[in-house]
C-alpha cells in the first residue's frame, strides 16, 4: 500500500508533506511524494533535487520515492494522472483555506482534486501562525 502527497514547498504542503509522512508510518506504507513541473528542461533537473531534499528532511533517507510530470497547461489534471497511475489508495494535499469562505468551499484546484482523484484525499490545513 501506498500513500501519496502533493509537493509543493509552501506551508500548506510542508504541512501536508508531514502529516503524510506520519501516515504512511502509522499504516506502513510506502510514501510517494507527486510533483508537477512546469518544464523538463534543465531547470527541472534542480527542482527535482531540491523536492528530493525538502523530502530527506521531513521523511529521513529511505521509504519513499518521488515521482514528476510536466504539465500541459493544466497542472490539476497532470497531478490527477500522477495520482491516478501511482496505484496509491490515499491522497494528501495541504490547504491554505482559512477564512470562512475558504472554510466553506475549497480552492478550485484542491476541489477538483478531490472530485476526480478514485481513492480517498486527506486536505491537510496549513497550521496557524503564532
């Protein structure tokens, strides 16, 4: 079994990277980290590593994998492919909703997740400020 997590390097997806770090160790499942670039020329290369290293810091040196693809132009509908072709059975996504607007609805492109992914989607909420 596999949980997977959407990368992206803001707060809400560090806390997403952490919550689905926590879940694959309560389950003991594999962790597949999806990131989706903008390109693949040579810039994509250091985006990789510097996901593989935000990664190694929050989840240590082994258990997980990442895996990428270059979006068309709809980067929502590439991280639906990634999620759908890794053969994860959840999903974890960060969420910076906090206002009641964002408490009631969700952003468009987490709620269109949500909708086409086919397994279940954890919606981490990004963690106060203090």
């Amino acid at each position: 079994m596999t949980v997977a997590v959407v990368h992206a390097e803001t707060p809400e997806g560090r806390a997403a990277l952490a919550a689905a770090v926590d879940e694959a160790s309560r389950r003991q499942d594999e962790l597949l980290v999806l990131h989706v670039l903008d390109d693949d020329g040579a810039a994509a290369e250091a985006e990789v590593e510097s996901v593989r290293t935000a990664v190694r810091q929050v989840a240590g040196d082994s258990g997980w994998e990442v895996r990428t693809a270059v979006h068309d132009g709809d980067a929502v509908g590439t991280l639906v492919e990634l999620a759908t072709d890794s053969g994860a059975d959840r999903i974890v996504i960060g969420s910076r909703g906090r206002n009641a607007l964002g408490k009631f609805l969700l952003e468009r492109p987490l709620q269109r997740l949500v909708i086409e992914v086919p397994v279940p989607v954890l919606v981490v909420k990004e963690p106060d400020e203090e």
